[in-house]
C-alpha cells in the first residue's frame, strides 16, 4: 500500500473511490476536478497495487484555515486503519505549510465518521441546518468539526 501525492492521471481513480466509498452524494467528475485543482488545494491518493482504495483532499480557507474536503475509502479497506493514515498525512502536510486550524462537515447521522473526526482531537463547532441537498438517514443536517493542528 502506498499513499503519495495527486496527480492529474488520479482523476478517474479519485472518481471510481467517491462511488464506492459514498452511498449518498458523491462528487461528480466535474465537483471533483473543481476540488483538487483549486488553488493550493493538498490532494492524496491511497493505492495497492494498481487499484485506488482511497483518498483525501484538504483546501485551504484562509491563511490560517484548511477544509477537509473530501476524505474517503473504499468498502473493503474500511476498518484497517487506512482512514486514519489518509488524515494523518494530509495534516502532516498542513502543519508543514504554517496552518494552524483543520476544519470539516460531517453528516450529523454519520456517526461512524464523527467518531472517526472525534477520535482524531475534532470537536464539534457548529450545526449546520440543511447544510447537504441530498438527505442521508433521512436528514440534511451536519456539524462543522474543527482541530488545531
């Protein structure tokens, strides 16, 4: 397994690990070049071998602020810890750049994530009323997560 940086050849890779990983709402192709090529935007990409199992995005919102954007993995190299690997890394890379605050949304239903976030020093900040166009779990609804790096 190798995680490393984005390149553009990752495109369809980033796709194919959003349709997997997400039930509901994944990016489509355009959301997703939109998001790793914005400006100073940090993309990773998890492989084995040659297949993609996984990937994070984090785009800068100020000078002091990053977005996780989008993290995700495939369903079968869930629970192995690859999730863990992916954050780490990217906030590694964000420390290195003089950020000091990772922030993201997370489905207010998706405990399994907000566990994830919480395990990993995130707090809740905020409710976010119909902050998602699709419903998961039958709500709209999702909390801002914010770490001090």
């Amino acid at each position: 397994m190798e995680i490393r940086p984005f390149n553009s050849d990752d495109l369809k890779g980033i796709y194919e690990i959003e349709h997997s990983a997400f039930d509901v709402g994944p990016y489509n192709i355009d959301e997703i070049i939109e998001m790793v090529f914005s400006k100073d935007a940090f993309t990773l990409v998890a492989t084995d071998s040659d297949e993609y199992i996984g990937y994070v995005t984090a785009v800068p919102l100020n000078e002091y602020e990053v977005d996780i954007e989008s993290i995700a993995v495939i369903p079968k190299y869930q629970g192995r810890h690859l999730g863990d690997s992916l954050l780490d890394s990217i906030e590694e890379i964000i420390k290195k750049k003089g950020y000091k605050k990772s922030v993201l949304e997370v489905r207010e239903k998706n405990y399994v994530a907000i566990n994830f976030y919480l395990k990993h020093g995130y707090v809740k900040s905020e409710f976010l009323k119909n902050y998602y166009c699709i419903p998961y779990k039958g709500s709209k609804n999702a909390f801002r997560m914010v770490k001090s790096l």
